[in-house]
C-alpha cells in the first residue's frame, strides 16, 4: 500500500493499484505516449512500450 495510508483512510482510485502504481490498461495511446515522454526509469518506459504495442493501429 501506499506510504502512510490505512485501509480506512485510503480513497479508491480505479486508475491506480493497491500499492499506488498506476493502471495502464484504460489509458489510451495519446496518453500513454504523454506518460511515457515524462517517464524517467527504464522499467515504468518498458511497461508503457509494451502497454502501447497492444493498443491497435486503426488507419483510416
């Protein structure tokens, strides 16, 4: 969980875990390309690189 919190005193929040990472599943690609140019660590890019080829290409 997330520092200093209890379960009483915790606010559910759909975009983020239990422990207060956040959910890349609903995000979609505009806002995960935000996310991952704010991105420093290597690990959260991967996560949001691999969140992002899931996602599929729709050409008009």
């Amino acid at each position: 969980m997330a520092v200093g919190q209890n379960q009483r005193t915790r606010k559910n929040d759909s975009m983020l875990t239990k422990t207060g990472k956040a959910r890349l599943g609903p995000l979609n690609s505009a806002q995960l390309t935000k996310l991952l140019e704010a991105s420093t660590k290597p690990k959260e890019k991967s996560k949001i690189l691999r969140a992002l080829s899931k996602h599929k290409v729709v050409v008009a």
